[in-house]
C-alpha cells in the first residue's frame, strides 16, 4: 500500500527544521519534521509557508497551527473559530510542500487556553469545542484544490494534567468529567478532569467520519534509559496511568474501537528533565540509550499489528532558553543516529480495509434445526475478582475495604454526570430485615475512571458498621444512581456472613466538641543548611494536592538542622526536602515554604506538602505529644489549601517504602479523625513571615529578570517572548531560579502571582533586593507594559 502524500515510512522525527540531515542515511530520507506555527485568527490576513525545503529531501513533515501561544490560546475563543478555520485555510493555500496539519496543542492545559474577553482567566476547551474547531478547520482546508486528500491532525493532550473538567456533552457523545476532591479555588473549582478521558471524549466528539489522524504526547520523567519501560503507575485518583513513557499506551488503549483504523503520531517526546528544578539538565546523558529504546518501544507496539504509530517525533531540535535543544549535542545526535540505523518502519498495510469475503454459501437447514439466538449479556452484572472484607467488625466503625471488581454487563461504567455508577453496600439482620444506616452514613464508592464492558478496577471502599452487636450478612453491591441497584436487575452481589461486635471504646477526650486550634510553627527556613548551587522550583497553592507524612527513621533527637545537612552534602539536595518537621516533644518546625517543590516524595513533590515526624514507627507509634502536635499541623495545613483529610497520605500509600513506618495503619485513622474534628473549627495556618536579613555589602547581579517555571511543558515561553525586546535593551540576567535572583540588587518579577509566587517577593525582600512585579492582567499586557517601558527607555516602574 502507497504511503499518503507528505509522508514518510520511517518512524524517526525532529520538532523543528534544521535537523534532518541526521534523518539520512546512505541517501536514503528516514523520518518527520515538525514545524510549529503561530498564525493568528483573522480571517482575512494571508501567508503560509515555504517547506519544500524539507519535503523535497523526502523527509515526512507535520505542521502544527496554533492560533498563538500560552494564554492567548492555542485555539480562540470559540465566538472566533470561524475567522481561525478561514485563517487555516488561507494559510495551507498560501503554503507550498506540506500536506499534514495539526490543529492546535495540549488543549487540556489551563495555560494553553484563551483568555475570556475581560478577564485573566480561561475560557476552558471542552472536547466539544476543540471538535467544533477542528471540524471546522477540517472542512475549509479540504475544500481546498490540491488539498482534498490532505490529512488534518487531532491536536495531542498533555499526559497528567488534570486542570480542565466539564459537564456532560450537550450532543450526548461524552459524560460529564469531574472528579472531586481538588483544589477549591482557580482552575479547578474543586474538581479533575480525567486528562485520558479528555483525549478519549474529544475522538467521541469528532467521530471517525469527520477525522484523518490522531496525534500524542510521549514523555519519562528522566533520561534512564530504563525508564522508556517502567510501568510506575500515579498516585490517587489517577492510579490507573502510567506514570512515564508508557502513558501512550493509555493514550492508545483509550481510542474509540471505530477509529483504530487512523493514523497516529506522536509529535512530542523526551525525558522530561533529569531531577527538579529549573535548572536541571534536559537531554543531560548524551547516547546513554534513552532514544533507541524508546523507538524500539514503538517499534514493539506497531510490529504487534496493533493500531500503527507513523513516528515519533523527540522535542527539540531548535536551540532554545531552557535548554531542551539536540542541536549542539553531539552524544545526543549519536544516540538518535544509532536509533535510525535501526530501520523502524510503520506498517501501511495494518488498518487497511479488507476487501468483503465473498459470501458462501449456506447450507440447507435440516427439519430438526431450530435457530436459538444467544442470550444477549445483561446490562447490569458485576464480577467480584477480590476483595478483603472483614469477617467481624465493631459496632458503629467506618472501616477501609479493598476490592477489585469487573463489569461482566454489557454497560459501560461511568463515574460522573447525574447518573453515576458506584459501589454501595447494605446490612441485613439475623431476622433478613435490612439495617437503614443514616444517609451520610450510607457511603458510597465513586469509580476513578470509566470501566469499558469486561474492564476490571480497583477500589478503597468505605464500610460503616451497624450500631449494634450480633450477626448479620453484608451485601456488596453497584448502583447506577437514580436509575437502579444491579440487584434490582438481577445481579446476585457479594453477600457475606458477618460478626458484629461490641463497639470500640473511645477515650472521653476523643469525644470532646471540636474547638477552634491553632499552632505556630517555629520557621528555621532560613537557617538550615543550603546546597552552594541548586535551589528548589516555586509553585503556587493551587498546585498542591495533598499531604504526603513521612519519618525520618532515625532517633528522635536528631535536630532538623542535622537533617538538613545530610540531605544537602550527602544526598545531594537543593536544601531539606520537608516542609514541616515535628519532634517526639510536640515542636513544629516550618523548614521550607509551603510554594517550594521540595524533593520529599520523589515525582509525587510537585503537588504535595511533607510533614515529617522525627523518629522511627516501624515497629512503635509517635508517642502522644508528637501525634498532638501533628494533628493540628495537618488540620491547619488541609484548611489553608481547602484540602479534605482524604487528601492526606503516608508515603507508604503512594510509593514502595518504609516511611511513615510499619506502623502507620494502626495510627492513620486516630490520627485522621483528629484532623477531621479539627478542620471544623480550625484556624487557617499561620505561615512565618522570613526575618528581613541584612543585605550584603554587593550585589553579584546588578538586574535580574525571574520568570516563571513549574515544567517543561508549563513555563512562561510566552512572557519571555513578550521580554525579548526588553531584554534586547537593558541587558539583564534572566532565568528562573529564586535562589539565583538573591544574588541580585534589583529583580524584576514577569507575570502575576499565579506564575512566581508572592512568596517569593518576600524572600526576596528578606535578602535585601529591590522587587517590582511587572504584571497585566493577561500575558499580552503583560507584554504591552514591558514594550511601553522598552520605548521610554525606562528600565523599571517604580524602582529607583
């Protein structure tokens, strides 16, 4: 089968012009180019691109159309797709040499969307709007002669952002995509969105009729070579998705069965970067195997015959501010070079249509046959594969139940909208009476993701016992909310005998009236040890998920400042990876500010707090006082962030570990009713403002501009683009690294809050900088401000 116009059968690519002489060898053109372009979304402005350049080395070429960049959006406003489909068009007619266009990028990222007219924040892409767009996009640039057979591209998604959310579709094709538990305040508004989920209801939204290709994004979090194959899974409530490079094979599993026919590619992938921070290394290994491995990976998926991946093409090759470049690193290049040595080819011929069977045919019926239809699966079934129910209890207890549950019916399981599928449960007495428990005692476990028919998952359920002692059956059973119980359509449940005992007694104090609390956390930030050149990334409160308890398995008289020291010259650490530290004596610590990304849970920092108990629970609980201590802390901390104590965990829970020892299950849930109690009347913690510290004699900077940095796919690329003139003017230093910013005599902050921390003037300050924050209310007047003072020859507003 002929490959399509614009092609390529190799599966190799680059993400910018420039480097495709590594794609030959031995003449031979072997691999992709992608260009990205921002083409704005009036639709009378002309223009395209001249790529013949690249095509007539044979080499295949995929161009992305972004209406801009950042806030200003990767698509518009949809009152705008109209001008931007027309902007398309005029822009693939005026373009010579490419026939592959993909229409937007990561629309699930609250940073790539647009701004509402008049206000800072996004008007959300749904998977319905990103269809609309692109349909419309589809439709002009078909119209076009010479481009009737062109493939128009699915924009990719970010892997594990879980910022947009959104109801049910208002054309029926998707349910409503809102997990609870998030942050309370912007973008999330108290709820995920299920980012595969997104991806799967933007093909849903489009449908296969109206598609030509599907694009991805493919990343490790690290250059190991071995990390292209781990299968690390996330942490709650996306524990079903890997975690690395394998998260296109979630991407992949999810594409609707009608639509496994289409072409797909992945027009980003890389490592990430090796560590934290803004400053660790991208590509950092040289030909260490991460490449070739990771196109040996796909070449294993595609040589399979599953649904075939055109190329894989590695972000970037351009030189660029942070780094991510190929070009300039040689061992790099040697590594992709070795990889297309190796000749990985895409199957043209897999998801071919095959011509019809001619019919045979049919034999003649005997008398005696009589045609007997096969039953038709049930809607409404549940296998219960395992499962770790209790054979006793005590009376009145909410207790933890794991059990891995299959859909053996012939629905799909969907978590949200108004009509959700969860787990519930019902007590029957001795008598076969059935026990009404109150109704916010009636709990009932929501699903984390949609279970296809015959799909399997797991679940932490919540059990509550009855109130009294004896003998009861315990029925396990689904419910689709405001529809039925799947007993009510014959699903025979779990059902299990079990023995109630007498309820657990409770210490008086337990039962005490909550009362509002408050403890002040000693903050020795500024005092403990710091490493002389690495320094932790900020972020914002929203960025915080959950509380992460740890212990530092150690004596407990060892001092935080001890701590400190050894994680910085023995481990290697910016500075101390927790946030809190609390002694067996009932003293908190504050050791880092809640908006530093401090290394205390490994990939699970970026969206966590770490609270530390000093001493070691692998075979003895925290004594009293230090449980006295941390109940608050944690109370205080859940509060301040509108975190639930559901969203506190111990290390144990998320990763492979010891911490916060062995013991932590019998002290978890006294510890967590505490926080619960304490959160209703809790005051807000306190955080310690950082002691003004004398400035030093000199400056080693004279002018520092800090921008903005949380990823390599989250960063202020459009801000410093917005700079460029600025910087072209006065000459500052610029970068990303608070740290770095101490050394300087004045520091100029690009962009609002949500991007550097407010924190971060304060520490600033503290280290006896002059700050200005240089902020619009969106990032294009953000822009405006710094050309204004560009042409006034003015280097700051209001400094002196």
């Amino acid at each position: 089968m002929a490959i399509s116009k614009g092609e390529n059968p190799y599966i190799y690519g680059l993400h910018d012009p420039g480097g495709e002489h590594l794609m030959i060898a031995g003449g031979e053109p072997k691999g992709w180019t992608l260009v990205t372009e921002a083409i704005g979304s009036e639709a009378h402005e002309r223009g395209g691109g001249d790529y013949t350049g690249i095509t007539n080395q044979g080499i295949g070429l995929i161009i992305r159309l972004n209406q801009s960049y950042g806030q200003n959006g990767t698509i518009p406003r949809e009152a705008r797709y109209p001008g931007f489909a027309q902007r398309v068009a005029n822009f693939v007619e005026d373009s010579k040499g490419a026939h592959i266009w993909l229409i937007g990028n990561e629309m699930n990222f609250e940073r790539e969307q647009p701004r509402k007219e008049g206000s800072d924040q996004a008007e959300v892409i749904t998977p319905r709007r990103y269809a609309e767009c692109y349909k419309l996009c589809r439709q002009k640039v078909k119209a076009l002669p010479g481009h009737e057979n062109d493939k128009v591209l699915v924009g990719a998604i970010g892997p594990w952002n879980a910022q947009t959310w959104y109801e049910a579709d208002p054309q029926g094709k998707y349910q409503t995509n809102k997990i609870p538990g998030a942050p309370g305040d912007y973008p999330y508004f108290g709820f995920f969105g299920d980012f595969i989920k997104y991806f799967r209801d933007i093909l849903l939204a489009i449908g296969p009729e109206n598609c030509d290709g599907i694009a991805i994004h493919a990343y490790s979090h690290g250059y190991k070579p071995e990390m292209v194959f781990n299968e690390d899974k996330m942490g709650p409530p996306f524990q079903d998705y890997h975690y690395n490079f394998y998260t296109y094979k979630d991407q992949m599993n999810v594409i609707p069965e009608n639509m496994r026919h289409l072409p797909v590619y992945i027009t980003e992938a890389n490592g990430d970067r090796e560590g934290h921070g803004p400053n660790a290394p991208t590509w950092p290994f040289g030909n260490n195997g991460w490449i070739k491995n990771a196109y040996k990976e796909i070449n294993t998926w595609n040589q399979s015959g599953k649904q075939q991946i055109r190329c894989m093409i590695l972000f970037r090759w351009k030189i660029d501010p942070l780094g991510w470049s190929i070009d300039g690193k040689p061992e790099v290049q040697q590594d992709f070079k070795e990889a297309v040595a190796q000749n990985y080819k895409w199957n043209p011929d897999v998801g071919k249509p095959k011509p019809a069977p001619k019919p045979k045919p049919k034999p003649e019926p005997k008398p005696t046959d009589a045609a007997t239809p096969k039953p038709a699966k049930p809607d409404y079934r549940v296998r219960y594969i395992n499962h770790n129910t209790p054979t006793s209890a005590p009376a009145a207890q909410t207790i933890d139940v794991n059990l891995t549950l299959q859909n053996a019916g012939g629905l799909e399981w969907v978590p949200g909208g108004k009509k959700p599928f969860r787990l519930g449960f019902h007590w029957y007495n001795a008598n076969g009476q059935q026990v009404r428990l109150p109704t916010n005692l009636d709990f009932r476990t929501p699903l984390p993701q949609t279970i296809a028919a015959d799909g399997t998952v797991e679940l932490q359920a919540r059990l509550r016992t009855p109130d009294k002692p004896g003998n009861y059956q315990l029925r396990w059973d689904m419910v689709h909310e405001l529809v039925t119980w799947f007993a009510g359509k014959g699903d025979p449940g779990l059902v299990l005998p079990i023995t109630i005992t007498a309820p657990v007694a409770v210490p008086t104090t337990e039962l005490a009236p909550a009362v509002p609390v408050s403890i002040e956390a000693e903050d020795v930030s500024a005092t403990l040890t710091q490493h002389s050149s690495k320094s932790y990334p900020m972020r914002t409160h929203a960025d915080i998920k959950r509380i992460i308890v740890h212990h530092t398995a150690t004596p407990p008289n060892v001092t935080v400042q001890r701590i400190a020291e050894f994680q910085v010259k023995n481990r290697g650490l910016p500075g101390i990876a927790y946030h809190f530290c609390v002694t067996d004596q009932g003293r908190v610590f504050q050791t880092q500010y809640l908006e530093t990304v401090s290394a205390h849970a490994g990939a699970h920092s970026q969206d966590s707090v770490g609270v530390c108990l000093i001493g070691n629970f692998m075979n003895a609980a925290p004594p009293k006082t230090q449980l006295n201590a941390t109940a608050p802390l944690l109370a205080q901390i859940a509060t301040m962030l509108g975190l639930s104590a559901d969203q506190i965990f111990g290390y144990n829970e998320i990763v492979t570990t010891g911490s916060p020892g062995a013991t932590w299950p019998t002290w978890k849930k006294t510890l967590l009713t505490r926080v619960r109690r304490l959160m209703r009347s809790g005051k807000p913690i306190s955080i310690p403002k950082p002691t003004p510290a004398t400035a030093p004699a000199g400056k080693s900077i004279e002018h520092y501009m800090l921008f903005w940095h949380r990823s390599p796919v989250d960063w202020a690329e459009w801000d410093l683009q917005g700079a460029m003139d600025y910087i072209a003017q006065f000459k500052p230093t610029i970068g990303f690294d608070v740290e770095q910013a101490k050394s300087a005599k004045y520091v100029t902050i690009v962009g609002g809050s949500g991007g550097v921390p407010t924190n971060a003037e304060r520490v600033l300050r503290a280290a006896g900088c002059k700050v200005e924050r240089i902020a619009g209310k969106t990032e294009s007047e953000t822009r405006k401000i710094l050309q204004q003072l560009t042409a006034q020859k003015k280097r700051f507003k209001k400094l002196k």
